[in-house]
C-alpha cells in the first residue's frame, strides 16, 4: 500500500489537505484510499501472476540445459522487458 501511495503521492497530499481544511467529513478522503487500495491489489496481483509464470517456467524446463547467457535473456524477456534484441 505504501507504495501505491509513493506512486500518486500528488494526489494523496491533494486529499488529506482537502480533508483536513474542510468540514469534518471524510468521505472523499476514504474513497480515495479505498480506490488506492483496490489499485495496490491489483498490482500486488499482476507482479504476483509474474512471479509464478517464470516459476512455472523455469520448473518445465529445468532439464533443459542452458548456459548462463541464454538464461539472463530469457528471464529478461519473461519479466517486462521493454527494448531492442541485436
């Protein structure tokens, strides 16, 4: 959750300062957090799915051999690898 926070920290500062200069309802300020927690989750879930895909991955083909070199790369391309192959 922290670093969901980190990440829209802008708009977390933008809230409480509503909150606490406005009247004593904090209905904006809990749906905001709620809404930043359902976000937190669902990208505790996406890295989650990650994690488990290169496992199960790397658990088919560990009879495989495969030098050090093609290992780096295919975990870079299983990861969120963004960029140019020469």
């Amino acid at each position: 959750m922290s670093a969901q926070i980190r990440k829209e920290r802008k708009a977390y500062y933008g809230i409480l300062e509503a909150t606490q200069k406005g009247d004593s309802d904090i209905t904006d300020w809990l749906l905001w957090f709620l809404q930043c927690l359902e976000r937190a989750i669902q990208g505790a879930e996406e890295t989650l799915e990650s994690v488990l895909y290169k496992a199960d991955f790397w658990q088919v083909h560990k009879s495989k051999i495969i030098n050090q070199r093609q290992q780096n790369i295919i975990n870079r391309l299983l990861g969120d690898f963004k960029g140019n192959l020469t």
